[in-house]
C-alpha cells in the first residue's frame, strides 16, 4: 500500500552557527525526490560531532586553528536540517528509480562523491551540504540507500553505525591493519573509539584502549586486551606496564591534545598513525625527531568512502559489530538529546526518533 505523504513536517533547522539557540524545532514542507533519488520517512538518526562542530564552526584553517568556519574549513550553509546517520522507509522515488524500492528500509551512506582529484573525491553529505535526517522525512541518492530489511537490529541500533563506523574503518584501512597487530585507540568510550576497537577486532587485530576511570567496565566489555586510564597517572608508562615489551604497530587517535607526545612515543620504529579527530584538542606537541628518527608513517582521514560503508555493513551482517545505544530521544527534544551528547555523559550513541 502507497503511504500518504504529508506536505509539511517537524524538523530541526539548524539557523546558522551558534550554541543550542541556533536549533530551531519548526514544520517544514516534505521534499521530493528528484531524479534518481528517494524520499524516507526517518526512523531513527544518530548524533555526531560533526553537527556539532559545524554549528559552532569550530574547524580552523590551515594557518588558524581558532578561526571560525564550519565543514570544509568554509562558512557553513544555513539554514540547514543537520543529521547524518539515518535509517528510513522508502515512501516515493524519483525518476530513474525502480519503484518496487518502496517499502525498503534502508541505512544511508551519507557521503555524495565526485571526481577524486577534487577535495579527494568528497562531494558533500547529508546533513552539511544537504538537508538530513533530524526531520520526518528526507531525501537520498538512491545509491546510497542501502537496504537493510534482512539486518536483525531496531532502527535505532542502525543508527549508531554510519558515521563513526565508515570514519573508523577508512582510518584502519589507510594504515592497513593486518590480523595479529596491537592497535592503541584513544577515545574508546566516544562513538568513533568504540567503533574503532571493533573494528580493529573485526579485522584480527588486538588493541590496547584509552578511556577515563568512568568508562572502564564499558570500554572493558569491547574486548581490548588493555585498558589503560587517562585520567590515571602518566598515560605512557600505564600503556608502556601493560604492554609487557609488546610492540605497538598502530595508533588510531580521535582525541589529540596532549595525548599525542604519548602516542608517538608508543609507536614501534616503522610504525603508524591514524587521526580523523582531535575532540581532546587540535593543536598538539609534535618533535619531528620523532617522526623521523623512528620513520613513522602518519595519516590524516576524513569520513569513508563506499567501500567502507559496505565493509561496515559486511561486519554487521557477520555480527562482528555490537550497537552501542546509549539513549533516544524524540525529535521534540533534539535540544536536550544534543546537550547530552556535547557532556559526553554516555558511553556509545545517542540516537533521535522522528515522530515518537
């Protein structure tokens, strides 16, 4: 049966950059579907500091690292409905788009692509270049609408995936990780650490974890052989103990700040590192003897690319990767669901349902 489209719809609009009084809980019409796209009807859409970050421009440039601008080191696009980890129904299609996709409930790659010699390929996103999922309804590139119907999880435990997951395994990729090494990953209780030690273990590796004594037993839970406290004492010398004179291989860091030292040093002479994040602070101590004496390899990624998001999905199908749901919220508290997530008072993911 055809589902009756409304013409109007609750949404979040972000209005420009700002604190949480830039949100603004509004109607707005229902999209269409242009051609070779598909309309959703929003089950569930996951927070990420990207939103975040881009409302409060907090990106830098090259030359300024408080400079304020938004995604892409440019002033953001406002106004703009703000979420990319969507999960949805197909209700209509554009031309170009089978018909029989309606009533497929799918998880979106929310990454738009172009020719990769330009801004390495990344053509734009939900949520940034284009309206996303903090709304009742959203429209998609029906490629990267992946059906999911034959995934045993709730629509909300989808929705803790795209984002952190398809950023954690480029990063594991671009420092090609191979079964039996020892991965440090800082930020394991965050969306991006967590996902990242899993993945790490989807791939055979091993991990040693960085967390707080709060999240210990959680962060515990994933797996890791190690889990050394950062707000316990000297971070090297607890990882350093732990490792008994195992070498580290790599370093897959979303935090920064002063960490960083401690990580390189870590590293095993040829070693690598791997950043897509820098929560703990963007500007950090670097000795480039270091780098150069030990012949360290350093990597910078941002988001994923298709075949990350299918690697992703493979793992979730294989059951390698466990949803880690914190809490939902209704679309009408979006506000409060976000103030919880920027206190990272949580272990995992929060997740907003439109229309609960």
């Amino acid at each position: 049966m055809t589902e009756k489209i409304p013409a109007a719809m609750k949404a979040v609009v972000t209005r420009g950059h700002g604190g949480f009084e830039m949100l603004d809980y509004t109607d707005v019409p229902v999209p269409a579907p242009a051609p070779g796209e598909v309309l959703l009807r929003v089950l569930a859409c996951g927070l990420n500091n990207t939103d975040v970050w881009n409302r409060e421009a907090r990106y830098g440039t090259d030359r300024d690292p408080e400079a304020r601008t938004g995604v892409g080191r440019t002033e953001g696009r406002w106004p703009r409905t703000q979420g990319c980890d969507v999960v949805g129904r197909i209700v209509a299609v554009g031309a170009g788009v089978d018909p029989a996709r309606v009533g497929e409930r799918i998880l979106c790659n929310f990454m738009m692509y172009g020719d990769p010699a330009v801004n390495l390929g990344f053509a734009g996103s939900l949520g940034t270049s284009r309206d996303g999922g903090y709304a009742e309804y959203t429209t998609v590139p029906a490629t990267n609408a992946y059906k999911v119907d034959d995934i045993p999880l709730s629509d909300a435990e989808l929705a803790t995936f795209p984002c952190a997951y398809i950023t954690g395994e480029h990063m594991l990729d671009a420092a090609g990780v191979k079964a039996g090494e020892m991965v440090v990953v800082t930020g394991s209780s965050g969306g991006a650490g967590s996902a990242i030690v899993q993945l790490a273990h989807a791939r055979g590796a091993e991990t040693l974890a960085i967390t707080s004594a709060r999240w210990r037993g959680d962060v515990a839970k994933l797996g890791s052989r190690h889990v050394v406290l950062r707000d316990q004492g000297d971070l090297y010398e607890q990882a350093a103990a732990a490792l008994k004179g195992r070498v580290v291989d790599v370093a897959a860091d979303v935090v920064g700040g002063a960490a960083f030292r401690d990580l390189l040093a870590l590293l095993r002479a040829g070693g690598r590192y791997v950043t897509a994040g820098a929560i703990g602070g963007p500007v950090v101590p670097f000795d480039l003897r270091t780098m150069y004496l030990k012949k360290l390899t350093l990597y910078g990624v941002s988001v994923g690319y298709p075949k990350h998001f299918e690697a992703m999905l493979s793992h979730i199908r294989a059951g390698k990767l466990k949803p880690l749901l914190a809490k939902t919220y209704p679309l009408a508290k979006f506000r409060e669901a976000q103030e919880l997530f920027v206190s990272k008072g949580f272990f995992g993911n929060i997740v907003v349902i439109p229309g609960a």
